[in-house]
C-alpha cells in the first residue's frame, strides 16, 4: 500500500529480524519463491499470492518487482517444481470480497483447482471475516482466517456446508479428532 518505500521499509525490516517472507520481492524469483521447511523425511513449501490490486506483478507486466499474482503461470511452475521435489506445498492465499461472512463461489471454485492439482492445504486471509473450513478431495481451505485476534468466538469452530452456501457453527471441544 506504501509504494516502493513502503515494500523496501517492510522487507529489510523481516531481513534485519531474520523472519523469512514469501509472495513478494524485487524481481520475478524472488516473488514466486516459497518459504521451505525441511525437518527429518518432512519438506514443506509455503506460497503466497493474491489477487491482482496495487503492486501485483501480473505476467504481462513491464516492470519485475512486486508481489505474487495468484492466477500467474510462474505460481503454477514453481509449484510443480516443489511438489515434484517432494515438498507438501501450502497456499496462503489473500482473495475474495472483504466482510463477506461466505466465500464467494468463484474463489472457491478457483481454490479447488489448486487443492485439485498440486497444492495440499490453503489459508486465505483477505475478506477479514471468518468464512469458515472446507475440506475438498481429503485437503483442508480455510477460507479466511479473520483478523487474527482474541474474540469472544475463540472457541467457536465455523465450517464450510458441503455446498458452500452456509456456516455451521461448532464448540471446539465438540469437534473429534
């Protein structure tokens, strides 16, 4: 939102941190770079994209600096790179209408065709709202995560109806492993 200073600024501050970052950068590899876990047998890749506002790198765009486009061949490459290296892959993913308390269908149709390819779990983080988890083909899309603070629903659990059209809302505690 901030510009070139503002991109500048945010990542020397995660570098100075030592805190790692995905999703953006000053050129096409940084951006699609993923964040990777490796402990013992486990390899874990994590993405992040988002739908094209303000300082997306489309792939028909001039200029290489930017962050990930969610709909760009580039994603979808380095994503078969990664899973074909064994990786478990998970998308965070910043899309959809803003306090919209369901996903819209066409996010979740998109969603589904990632979770139909390569990827295994996503998180969303753009309506600020929670829309609630859906698993689809035995993988799990948490539609979006909210605004990630304290409520007095913490320890309510809202899931997705098989037909994407309502909430259900659950106690944790009633939730079986």
């Amino acid at each position: 939102d901030f510009g070139e200073r503002g991109f500048s600024d945010t990542t020397q501050a995660l570098q100075n941190l030592g805190s790692s970052y995905a999703g953006a950068g000053l050129d096409i590899d940084d951006i699609y770079e993923p964040i990777k876990l490796e402990k013992s047998n486990e390899k874990i890749a994590i993405f992040c994209a988002a739908e094209a506002q303000f300082g997306c790198l489309k792939d028909y765009d001039d200029y290489q600096k930017g962050y990930a486009w969610i709909f760009s061949h580039h994603l979808i490459r380095k994503i078969d790179m990664y899973k074909e290296k064994g990786f478990k892959i998970v998308l965070f993913s910043h899309v959809g209408l803003e306090m919209c308390e369901l996903p819209l269908p066409e996010w979740r149709f998109y969603l589904k065709i990632f979770l139909e390819q390569k990827v295994d779990l996503i998180v969303n983080t753009h309506p600020h709202v929670l829309q609630g988890i859906e698993t689809i083909e035995q993988k799990m899309v948490n539609h979006s995560i909210g605004l990630l603070y304290p409520s007095d629903a913490a320890d309510d659990l809202l899931l997705l109806d098989p037909g994407g059209r309502r909430l259900i809302k659950k106690k944790t505690q009633d939730i079986q492993q």
